[in-house]
C-alpha cells in the first residue's frame, strides 16, 4: 500500500494455487479482477484530475511569488531613491510610482501606477483574503510553492504505480483466462 492509501495488487504465480485447485470454476475471481480493476482506474482517473489541477496551481503560485518579490524589489529600490540626497528631484518623483500592465481577463491587460507597499493582499481560498506584510507574503508563497511541487511529485508517483497495478490486473486476468481455457480444452 501507497502513502497515498492505494493498495497493491497481487500477481498470481500459480493460477491453480490461487484458484484452490484444478477443478475451481474461474468466473467468481475473473469477476473479481474486473471489480478491481475498475477500482483502480477510477483511482487513476480521480488521481489524472488532481494532477491537472496541481499543474495549474503551481503557475500561479510561481506568478504571485514573481510579482510579490518584484514589490519587495521595487520597495528597497524606492527606500535607497529616497535616502540618497544626490538624486535629481524628478528622478526621486519618477521612482515614487512603478509603471505595470496587470492581467484583468485572459485577453484584457489594464496600465497601472504602483507606489511602494508594505503589505500585499493574498486570497487564501474561497472567498478568503488576508494582507500580509511582503516579508511574509514571499515566505508564505514559497512554502506553498514547495508544497505543491511535492504534492505534484506524489501525484505523479501515485500514477505510475496506479498505472503498474492496472497492468498487474490485466495480466492476471489473462492468466485465469488462459487457464481457463487451457483446462476446458483438456477436459
């Protein structure tokens, strides 16, 4: 069994073992193989479903991060504008505001001035928002960056393994079959 809670499918070596013996009718276990094996791919398709959505989380994750950290950049850049007496006045006017487009729809960017900020508004789920000072905010998205690579990481490797017990049960099924047919043909 998985850390994921998925079982793992015996292989049967010995069909005749495994059925009790040679005049056992194969039906009842074919049933059963065919049970598990549709245990198993709707694991894989629930499993495919959580992959695609981890796909496209981290995306964003990692585009919030960016933007995050470019505030963080462009307030450390404002503060030393500030604190530097050399500079020309319209210099220091024009570091106060930082010039960006910002996605509104798929298609739809909107022009925005941005002056420095101490603090960025996350959404944390549904219908959750909470500000958080930038320091924070980059920690925060970077363990969840973290966490959803992993979290990915697992999902893949629950797919492989999901995807080797179908083709366990596959295989054994063909072997009762067989047998099957094997043992009807000598009677």
């Amino acid at each position: 069994m998985t850390a994921s809670g998925i079982p793992q499918a015996p292989f049967i070596e010995d069909v005749e073992k495994h059925l009790g013996g040679p005049e056992e009718d194969a039906g009842p276990h074919l049933e059963k193989f065919s049970e598990a094996m549709q245990k198993y791919k709707v694991m894989e398709e629930k499993t495919f479903r959580r992959r695609q959505a981890m796909e496209e989380k981290i995306p964003d994750i990692k585009k919030t991060l960016a933007m995050v950290k470019q505030l963080q950049a462009y307030k450390v850049l404002s503060l030393a504008a500030d604190a530097s007496q050399h500079n020309h006045v319209a210099l220091q006017e024009q570091r106060k505001t930082m010039s960006t487009h910002f996605e509104l729809a798929d298609t739809l960017f909107a022009h925005a001035s941005i002056e420095p900020v101490e603090e960025v508004n996350l959404w944390l789920g549904a219908n959750v928002m909470l500000a958080y000072p930038l320091e924070e905010a980059v920690a925060l998205l970077t363990a969840n960056l973290l966490g959803a690579e992993k979290s990915l990481e697992n999902i893949l490797g629950d797919l492989d393994f999901l995807r080797d017990q179908i083709t366990t049960m596959e295989v054994n099924t063909a072997r009762v079959h067989n047998w099957d047919v094997k043992r009807r043909r000598e009677l």
